[in-house]
C-alpha cells in the first residue's frame, strides 16, 4: 500500500495517465459502458424509426392538392420539414463522433481530430474555475463538510461500516510499519519521558493524597503484614542472634525467654500501628505526613530517589521491557481484531457515534475542523492545480481518436439521439405552420381580410 503510494508519488501525475487500468475497474467499466451502449442504441433506433415514418407519410403524401386534398398536403408538408430537420440534426450529431455515411466532408469527425485541444481545454477549464484556491475557499466553506461528517458519523450503519473497514486495515497497517523503528521510538520516548520524571514529587503527592483521603490504611497494613511474614520466616535465626549478642553469662532458658520477649513486642508493636486511632499508629501517620512532604520539597531527598530512578532506567532488563511494549501492544491488537467481537471495534464504533454528534452540536469544534480541512485541501491541492491539469490533458491524449469518440458517444449519445427526435419534431411543426400560412395566404380568405381590412381603415380615417 505505501509502497504503491511512494512509487505513485515518484513518477508523478504524467506518468500515471500513461499507465493501463488495472484489471478490476476495466471489467466494471465495461459493464457500465455495456450498459449505456445499450441505452444509445435504443435511442438512436428510436430517432431513425421516427424519421423513417415521416419518410413514409412524405412519400404516402405526395402529390397531394392543398385545394382539394387539403389535409393530406398539410400532412405532406409536415412529413418534408421533420425530414429535412432529423437528417439536418442527423448530420450534425454524427459529425461530431464520425464522418457521416463514412464521406469525408470538412469539419465532420469534430471530436476524434479535436481530442487533444479538448483535453487542453477541460484541463484548463477545471485548473482556473475548480482548483483555485478562492473557489474552493468558497466551495469548502459553503458545504461545511465537519457538519456533514458528523450527521453521517452518528448513523449506526455508518459508524458500523467505517469501523469495520478500520478494523480490516489494522493487520495491514501493522504490517507495514516497521517493528524495529517502532520498539526504537517507544523506548526512546520513554527514556526520555521517564529522564525528566520528578519521581520524588509523584510519591510525595501519591502519599498525600492517600493519607488526605483516609486510603494509607491498606498500605500500613501491607507493610505490617509483610514484616510479620519475614519475623515468621526467619524466627529461629532471630532467636540465634540474641542469644549470639546476650553473651556467655546469659543462661539459655533466658535468651530463649529474651528473644520470645522481643519478638512478642514486635508482633505488639506491628499490631498497635495497624489498629485505629492508636497512638502508635497517629505517631507513624504524623510521620507519614512530614516524609510525604520530604518527597516533595526536600532537595537531598528528591536527587537520591531521583538518582536511583536513573539507575533501575540503566538496567539492561528496564531497557529490554521498555523494548519489548510494542511486542506486547502489537500482540495484543491483532489477536483483538481476529475475535469474532473485536474490541477495537466496539470502541470505534461508540467513539465514531459520538464524535458525529459532537460534530453537530458543538459549532466551535466544527469550525476548527473545518478550518483545518480546508487548510489541508487548499494548501495541497491548489499547489498541485497545473500538475492536474498537465494530468487531465496527457490522460486525454494517451486515448486514441476513436476511443475518445466512443467514450464521449457513451456520456452524452443518448441526449444528442433527443436532439435528433426533437429536429424532426419541431421541423414538421414548423412545416406546418408554413404550408397554413402559404395557403392562408393565397386563399380568397386572404383578400376578404384584406378588404375588410382596408375598410375599416378608411372609416377610422
């Protein structure tokens, strides 16, 4: 995908417009110009039948007498003027694509030998009157696309759909990002991050809170647990370290009584700083307190947390886990997108939704993201107006004249056959009205107007 994209990017627009369709979208275009061959060819019947009955009126019309066959010669004058305007549109509309009846005549085969002016000129038309920046600066912002996005972001189907194919693209976009760059940026970022840490700080406000909030019980108790437990553990080899120290004199039913004293003390002490409103145990907060604050204010202290901070961060083994997120992180995500519920895809989901209605009810935020959207389109599509254009007329001039003819027959040839139906409409219509004239004209009803019409010129005179 990036691949393609780079590659697309370095030869540029002009050779793209050299380069063949790919398989998949020649088929579709196929079966859509299937299609609209077969509407022109309707059509075009369509417009040749209806010429070929005026034809047959003309000659079943012939030599009639406006005096005595009045309506049969009407009929004859009509049928000769629809001929004369459906062979005229005729002409015209088959000038453009061919030479009409394969006859050479000036100025037919208008768009096979003009193709490379009209793909000049649509390249030049769209350059100057689509991609300028003030005309989609106005396009932009009358569409206010933000407001657009997040009516189509709040439909469930849409959020659906659009977080599915996000989901889809996941494994392909861990594919192609390099692991090795990866784990070096995560563990960079974080040395980095974890380097300008004021760890000392974060304990001291961490302890605070606890203690502010009535929540250092549990850690007292941790601790008191955890120094019962090693007490426990090493029992006898306590026992054997007092009666080391209590010397040879000592009798050992007394250090063994000594050592059963001290530890029972110990146990009485551990019990007393774990149990409420003790004054052991409001001694211990109060010092809680003052080394909490220590944390946070205390020079000496904070370098020498600090310092050993920088000294677990120079481990090899914090360097090979810092290393190793993005395994854990990539791990993670691909076996979510292969469940049958994938949970990114839930999320998506949701914060699509949401995302929509905040689109559409907060104008702020679609203004930024508006301004940003049209920043991004002007900023890059205007710079790159000329190459488009340069695209659009190399693109046109790589067809050939006949291929270029067939495309242009397919887009407009059905409305040029209504052109054709319409001449021979409005040609017998006209025909008409000129023979009613003409025989108006030369009727005896023609000179009684006239009388009467001079008659009552002299009265008013």
């Amino acid at each position: 995908m990036f691949r393609e994209a780079q590659e697309t990017e370095q030869n540029g627009l002009r050779t793209m417009a050299e380069t063949q369709e790919k398989p998949s979208s020649t088929s579709i275009l196929s079966h859509k110009q299937r299609q609209k061959q077969k509407h022109l060819s309707y059509s075009r019947r369509g417009a040749s039948v209806l010429l070929l009955v005026f034809f047959v009126l003309f000659l079943a019309s012939h030599g009639a007498d406006p005096h005595t066959d009045f309506w049969l010669a009407l009929l004859h004058a009509v049928a000769e003027a629809a001929l004369v305007g459906g062979l005229a549109d005729w002409f015209a509309v088959t000038a453009l694509f061919r030479h009409p009846l394969g006859i050479p005549i000036p100025h037919t085969k208008l768009i096979p030998k003009k193709k490379d002016k009209l793909g000049e000129g649509l390249a030049h038309f769209i350059e100057h009157h689509f991609l300028e920046p003030e005309p989609l600066h106005h396009r932009l912002r009358t569409l206010n696309p933000a407001r657009r996005l997040g009516h189509w972001l709040e439909n469930p189907q849409n959020a659906s759909w659009l977080a599915e194919r996000l989901v889809r693209a996941v494994p392909a976009l861990l594919d192609a990002i390099s692991d090795k760059d990866v784990r070096h940026f995560i563990r960079g970022q974080a040395n980095e991050k974890l380097h300008h840490f004021n760890l000392s700080l974060l304990l001291g406000r961490i302890l605070s809170g606890l203690i502010e909030r009535q929540q250092h019980g549990p850690l007292i108790s941790y601790f008191a647990d955890m120094v019962r437990r090693v007490i426990a553990y090493h029992h006898d080899r306590l026992a054997d370290y007092i009666r080391e120290k209590s010397g040879w004199l000592m009798p050992v039913v007394v250090d063994r009584l000594l050592a059963s004293a001290l530890l029972s003390s110990a146990e009485d002490l551990l019990t007393s700083i774990t149990t409420a409103n003790h004054p052991l145990r409001l001694g211990l907060e109060r010092q809680m307190q003052d080394f909490a604050q220590r944390l946070k204010e205390d020079p000496g202290l904070s370098r020498d947390i600090n310092s050993l901070k920088e000294k677990v961060l120079a481990m090899p083994d914090t360097q090979d886990y810092l290393s190793g997120l993005w395994d854990d992180i990539r791990q993670a995500i691909i076996l979510d997108v292969q469940s049958p519920q994938p949970t990114v895809g839930i999320l998506s989901v949701e914060g699509l939704r949401t995302l929509g209605r905040r689109l559409q009810e907060d104008p702020a935020l679609q203004a930024r993201l508006n301004q940003s959207l049209e920043a991004m389109l002007v900023q890059n599509i205007a710079p790159w107006r000329q190459q488009i254009g340069h695209f659009i007329a190399d693109r046109v001039k790589a067809w050939t004249p006949d291929d270029v003819a067939q495309r242009i027959e397919l887009e407009v040839g059905k409305d040029l056959q209504y052109i054709r139906i319409n001449g021979s409409l409005v040609g017998g219509f006209i025909g008409g009205l000129l023979f009613l004239s003409s025989h108006f004209l030369t009727s005896s009803h023609w000179d009684h107007f006239l009388l009467t019409l001079q008659s009552l010129l002299g009265e008013s005179l």
